[in-house]
C-alpha cells in the first residue's frame, strides 16, 4: 500500500476488546486501524502475538467485486506462515532454544537422539524412554538392499547431496502405508525410519563417491559412532571410532537439529501441506539444503579461507569487503544480529577434533579473520557476526570430508526438525494446502497470432 492509497495506524489499548467491521468482538493485545484513502472506509484489526491476520486484509476493498487486499512480501521476510512451540530465536539477543531449552544446556548435556527425542515429542524423555527410544532407532538403521542397489546405479561422481535427495524421496516406495499421515502408530515407524536411516544413506552416498564399498551399520556403536563407521570402516574386524570425534559430531548434529522457519523447513511444511508421505516431504527439505545460499554456505566459508591463503593477505581481503569486490563468507544471518551461539559452541570442539586428525592451515586464517572484523566498527554497525557455517567448514575438512558432503551432514542433524516440523503441521488444524498469491505483472487479453504471420 503506498501512502497515497490509504493510511494505517495502530491501536496501544491492550486487552481491549471492540466491535471489529464485522459487529464481532476484537480480542487480543491491541487492533491495528486501517484506513483507506481510496474510500474513506476505516477497519479494525486484531493485534495477536504481535501480528494481524493476513487474510484480514482482504476485507478492504473498493467495491464489492474487488479481491481485496494483499501483502506483498517476497522471501517471507516479514511473515509469519505457522504457529510452532518447537524453536524459539532472539536473533538481537543471540538466544537459540529448542522447546524453550538453551542451545547450550542441550550440547552440553545432552545427545543429538535425546535433543531429537525432545523437538519431536516437545519434552525430555524419561531413561527408560530414551533407551527405548535409542534401541528403536539402532534397529532400524539398515535399508533394504534394492536401496543400496538403486544408490548404486548413480554415476560414480554423483554428487552425494543429489543421491540423498533421490534415495530419501525413494523410501516412500519402500513403505507405501506411509501416506496414512493422519494415523498416530502409522507416522510413529515413519519418524524412527527416517531419524535412522538418514545417516546410512548418507554414509552410503559418502563411499559410492569415493569408490568405496558400502559399510553396514554396526548396531553396537552409538548414532554418531555409527555414522563415522559407515564412512571409514575398511579392513579392520571391528571399527572404534575416537569418542573425541564422537562428541564432536554428535554436538555438530546438535547444532543443525532445527532453526525455526528456514528454506528447507519451509519446503519441508510447503510439501507437507498436500499431505503427501513424509520422506517426500522430508526429500523436499533434502533438496533445498542443496542450495549455496543454505546447505552449502559453509563450503563457500571454507573456500574464502583458503582463496586468503595467509594471514598476512586478511587486512586486504577486508578492505575489498569494504570495497564491494569481495564476500565475507560465514558472518551475518537474516535472524541473528549478534553472534550466532551455534558458532561459540562449535569452537569449543576445534581443538578435540584437530588434536586426532591434524591442525587446519586454515585455522589461523579463521581466528584471526574473526578477531579483525569483530574489531572493525564497519562489521560490527552492520551486525555482521560469525555464524554457525564459518567454523563448521573447518571440523568436516578435518573429518576428511570433501565439501560436497558438507550440506549431505547438515541434513542428518536437520532431519529431526524437518520431522518435527512436519509433525506439527499435519496435527494443526489451521493449515491447510500451501498456496501463496501473485501480483500478475504480464500481459493480457491477447489474440493468438499464426506463426505464418509473426514478424
């Protein structure tokens, strides 16, 4: 709406209720008044959580065959498309809580299947539970062998992110009950499948890419034990992978488990809504991941660092930020506008993961780019803070890892979010099949032209 077209005020009158344009009660934290210039008319609009109802809007109009008002809003910046209890974010505050836990409580003390346990069932499981819950999972971590015969048509350079996108979307042929989203035990196997099988798959992407011969799951390791045998396994009768390693990877999964409403949540919840099968839903949420701008952003991290080269080169790679001929890579994030607290965690693991696999060349370069731009008033004013992709690049390349796996263990840790996420969707009576509007900018009420006659 631009300023000619009409004039909006709000209301500070907090639980207040008034007649809405409708003759019915406002209730709420206060209404927004809106008032056309085009007609004169004023409405009356609940304030709710700090947000009014899109589809309020639409009662403003200019007549009676007008559609109504709508909000233009490209990339959702300002819109809010769910309600959820699962992740609260401060982003001003730096604050990250899962179920209203901190971030850091939850690495601290906790597992990545316990944090799992939490995001899908809203509490901390009880021992039993959560051995329960741990023995379900570790049960189920084998896939059927025309998986593994399916994973195996795929060109020996495949990239790994492409092969998980497709082997998780073909999990839905392997289970077709799947589709029952609405029956209780039917989505209870689902989410166990899914939170179990997510790393052999892509463990298996992992070795197909290396020429390497799969590796089985070994049901006597932990979740991320579990996973660095499946990559790493060769001739050795029994793998046993360094618990400094295991620790850190399990907080790394920790760490990516969910993020509120981010593009692969949002894929997950937008293909959710047709209420298709769950590990379609979930295969969506795979292939956004895929994306520079979400999965990969700490590949484009890791390749900065290295395209400096050496410490000396940082003043001058700075001032080309500056300057517009160079990304900072790793620093600022559309919700955090301090330091992003998944960041401060990872840090603390750098020393235990570099002490078994070898110190990075590439870490001086971090630390002392960190230290610089966190001392320029040019970074700082503009809120740009190192976030959770600017140390993670570093732990996978110590893993061994080559960068196209990097967004492949971004989604085994998502997983348990894109799961609850989806729980939570299908269980809330307000959603209904995503379809969001346009403004139509082309053309109209052309006559078709023969080809014969077009110049």
């Amino acid at each position: 709406m631009s300023t000619e077209e009409s004039t909006i005020t709000a209301s500070t009158a907090e639980s207040e209720s008034k007649p809405g344009s409708d003759g019915g009660e406002l209730a709420g934290e206060g209404s927004l008044t809106v008032t056309d210039n085009r007609t004169g008319k004023s409405y009356e609009m609940p304030i709710t959580d700090g947000t009014v109802r899109g589809m309020d809007l639409r009662q403003v109009k200019t007549d009676e065959d007008d559609f109504g008002l709508m909000v233009y809003d490209p990339a959702y910046m300002n819109t809010a498309s769910c309600r959820s209890s699962i992740t609260y974010i401060d982003g001003d505050a730096g604050i990250l809580q899962h179920r209203g836990y901190p971030i850091e409580q939850l690495c601290e003390h906790s597992s990545y299947l316990e944090v799992a346990y939490l995001l899908i069932n809203g509490r901390l499981p009880t021992q039993s539970e959560l051995t329960d819950w741990v023995d379900e999972i570790t049960i189920h971590t084998f896939v059927h062998e025309n998986v593994k015969d399916f994973m195996q048509g795929f060109r020996y350079d495949a990239n790994p992110m492409g092969m998980l996108v497709a082997s998780v979307g073909a999990l839905s042929t392997f289970y077709p009950d799947a589709n029952r989203i609405h029956d209780e035990r039917v989505r209870a196997i689902q989410i166990i499948r899914l939170l179990a099988k997510m790393p052999t798959l892509a463990a298996f992407a992992f070795r197909h890419n290396m020429g390497q011969p799969y590796v089985y799951p070994d049901n006597d390791l932990s979740y991320a034990g579990n996973f660095l045998g499946m990559m790493y396994k060769m001739t050795e009768l029994k793998y046993e992978p360094d618990p400094r390693l295991e620790r850190a990877l399990d907080v790394l999964f920790i760490l990516h488990a969910d993020h509120e409403q981010n593009a692969s949540t949002s894929a997950v919840r937008s293909v959710g809504s047709t209420q298709v099968d769950p590990y379609t839903a979930v295969a969506a949420g795979v292939a956004a991941l895929y994306g520079p701008l979400h999965g990969g952003a700490n590949e484009a991290a890791l390749r900065m660092l290295a395209r400096i080269e050496k410490v000396e080169n940082i003043p001058a790679f700075l001032e080309g930020v500056k300057a517009g001929e160079e990304r900072l890579m790793g620093f600022g994030h559309r919700v955090y506008k301090n330091y992003d607290p998944r960041a401060r965690i990872i840090k603390k693991y750098l020393d235990d993961v570099f002490e078994v696999r070898g110190k990075s060349p590439l870490l001086e370069i971090a630390t002392e780019l960190e230290k610089r731009a966190l001392d320029d008033e040019y970074f700082t004013s503009r809120k740009l803070y190192p976030n959770v992709d600017f140390y993670s690049g570093l732990i996978y390349e110590a893993l061994g890892l080559p960068v196209a796996m990097f967004p492949v263990m971004f989604a085994i840790g998502r997983t348990s979010g894109w799961i609850a996420q989806w729980l939570e969707m299908v269980q809330d009576s307000e959603q209904k099949i995503a379809r969001p509007r346009q403004i139509y900018t082309g053309e109209r009420d052309r006559d078709y032209v023969p080809i014969s006659k077009r110049g």
